[in-house]
C-alpha cells in the first residue's frame, strides 16, 4: 500500500521561482536613477554631518558650515545632471542588454558595473585618473544599490499591489 499525497500547502509568500517583475525600459530605469539620487543625497548628508562634527568649523575659516552645504549643493547637482545624462541612457542599454537574463544578481551587478564605469569615464575625459578610481566605487556602488532597491520594490508591489 502506498502513503496517499500530501495536501498542498497554502503559500504565504511569493514563491522564488515565479518571474519578478522586470526592470526594463526607460520609465523603470528612471525610478533606478532616482532611487540612485537618494542614495547620493544621503550620501551627501552624511558627509556634510561628518565635517561639521570632525571639523566644528566657524565662520573665520575658509569653508565654513554655509561654504561646506554650497559645495555639497554643487556636487548634488553635478551628480543628478550626470544621472540624467548619462545613468538614464546608459541604464537603458543594459538593461536592454540583460532583458533575458533572469538572475537579479546579474541584473544588479550588470547596473554596478555600469555605474562604475560612467563614473570613471566622467573624470578620466577630463584627466583626473586618481579621483575617477573614487568615482567609480561611488558609481558601482549607488547604481548596484539602486537597481537592488528597485528590483525589491517591484516585487514588493507584484506581490501587494496595495503597496503601489
């Protein structure tokens, strides 16, 4: 005699092998790039808090608080025109260039390496070879954390549109 079949198991969850929702086309690697912008802008917080606490800086010094905030500003500014310029463009192509891979690993290291490579390529065209190493890490590392941030957020919603 033979053991009968088990009763299926409601699932509670999304289940790991159904297709996540794609992060593909320009209005989805749009959201990447804001997602990627607030990554930046609180990486800026963080270092304008940091050199207040460090330095204390008063208003006899060259960078003073407000000097310090206008330069962040500036490089805030500089790094969302870069996003549009080219993380929009260059998002779009590789995603495109990932559209039938189906691992979400190789998606978000795909958008890493992208980003590191916009980023170096930002500085070296203009001859500054050290500083574009920094970029690179700043752009693999906010375009990898975007695209991860994205892809989560997608699924999230797929599984509970009332989240949308």
């Amino acid at each position: 005699m033979t053991a009968p079949d088990p009763l299926p198991v409601p699932s509670t969850g999304p289940r790991l092998d159904t297709p996540a929702p794609r992060v593909v086309g320009p209005r989805a690697v749009l959201e990447v790039c804001g997602r990627a912008a607030l990554i930046l802008l609180g990486a800026a917080v963080v270092l304008y808090v940091g050199y207040i606490v460090v330095e204390r800086p008063t208003s006899r010094e060259g960078v003073d608080a407000a000097t310090a905030a206008a330069i962040l500003a500036m490089m805030y500014a500089l790094h969302l025109a870069a996003l549009l310029v080219l993380g929009w463009p260059g998002g779009i192509a590789t995603a495109h260039l990932l559209r039938h891979e189906t691992s979400e690993a190789r998606h978000v290291a795909g958008f890493a390496v992208t980003g590191a490579v916009l980023g170096a390529a930002v500085l070296l065209v203009v001859g500054h070879v050290g500083a574009a190493a920094v970029w690179a890490v700043v752009g693999a590392a906010s375009a990898g954390a975007a695209r991860a941030w994205t892809g989560r957020a997608r699924r999230r919603r797929a599984v509970h549109p009332s989240r949308a």
